[in-house]
C-alpha cells in the first residue's frame, strides 16, 4: 500500500488516519481539514489578497474561504479523493502535482502552502523555488510553518490509514527560527513572519536584484 491510499482511506471516513516516525505517533486532523475554514485559518487567508493557488489543498476548505470572500482560488492536489471532496463543497479544486503542469503558472498573486505543506517532498527548498516560478512579479509564498525551535527536519514518515493501508511518506518540517535560511536557498526572501496562538505564517517574496 502507498502513503496515498492510507490518506485517501482515512478521508472517506473522515477519521483513522495517522504519520508516525521514530516511535512517535500522531493522528492527522482530517475532521478540521472536512470541516469549514474557521477563525484561527485567518492568519492564512488574510494573507491572501489576490489571485491564490492552494498548493495540496486537500479537500478545499481554504480555496472555498478564499472564493467567499471574493478572491480568485485553485486548489491542486495529488489526491483524487481530496480533489472528489473539495469539488463536492464547491471549491474550485484540481488534481495535480505542484512540480507538474500548473495552470496559469507564472500569474498567480499568491501561493499557499498551508497546513505543514511546506514539506511537501521533503525537498523544502525546491519546493519554495517552484512556488516562486509560479508567481507573477510581486507575487508571495504563503507558508504556514512551525514554532521557534523546530528548525528543519527531513523525514520519511509512515502513513497509517483505515483498513491497514499505510506507506512511506518524504516530509519534512520547517521552523520559524529556519524558514528565511531556507527562503533564501531557493532564491526568496523573508517579507514578514505573523505569529498568533498556534500559527506562524511567513510570506515571502522574490530577491531584490
């Protein structure tokens, strides 16, 4: 079984989905990820005033708090199933790979890799220089990033779904003590860090010349 199907098992059921690496175990908040954008996602969306693209979306509560509040949204996903669920509520959602085809690469206001995105592949400052080929001039990376302290740690994670599903997963977790080290790797630099009672978002933008 792939990492994938365990995630996609656990979200249509809405729980039973856990990531697990060197003896620790935690459950993924799939119901908060099912449910409505609330309050503390704020710190997130307010970031975003323009046209945004919601880089592993999963199932499209951002990019459907996004369009209420009149903002162009589009949310990407590997996941078929997220993709079936986001649709479902109304949310302009897509499958696709963020280092894959993109529509309207290059024009987007904004990119936001929300939720510990930022570890999307383990490979943190690709990921940040492929965001950044996907902006428009001007345009910011959105990223929801861990407390002071974390640092960076790369991971191979393994997936625990529902109905013994389960794979290995390449992650990896971003601080806020090492996100504009990182920024910069991938050519980005750190505009500002928000910090409220349980969420740190830095934005970051493009290097001056």
């Amino acid at each position: 079984m792939t990492a994938l199907a365990a995630y996609e098992a656990g979200l249509r059921l809405g729980e039973g989905c856990w990531v697990s690496w060197r003896g620790s175990r935690r459950a993924l908040p799939l119901e908060r990820w099912l449910a409505e954008a609330d309050a503390t996602d704020d710190a997130l969306i307010d970031c975003c005033t323009g046209p945004t693209l919601d880089v592993g979306c999963g199932p499209g509560r951002l990019v459907a708090a996004l369009a209420a509040r009149g903002r162009v949204a589009l949310g990407i996903d590997v996941s078929a199933e997220a993709v079936r669920i986001g649709t479902a509520r109304g949310a302009a959602v897509l499958r696709g790979d963020v280092f894959g085809p993109v529509p309207s690469a290059g024009r987007w206001g904004h990119v936001l890799l929300a939720d510990g995105n930022v570890g999307i592949g383990g490979d943190v400052i690709a990921l940040l220089g492929r965001c950044a080929e996907l902006l428009r001039p001007g345009g910011t990376v959105v990223v929801e990033v861990e407390g002071p302290g974390t640092g960076h740690v790369d991971q191979v994670l393994d997936v625990i779904g529902p109905g013994g599903h389960r794979g290995p997963l390449r992650w990896a977790r971003v601080g806020a003590d090492s996100v504009a080290a990182l920024a910069a790797a991938a050519g980005l630099v750190l505009h500002v860090l928000h910090s409220t009672p349980g969420r740190h978002v830095a934005v970051l933008g493009a290097a001056r010349p």
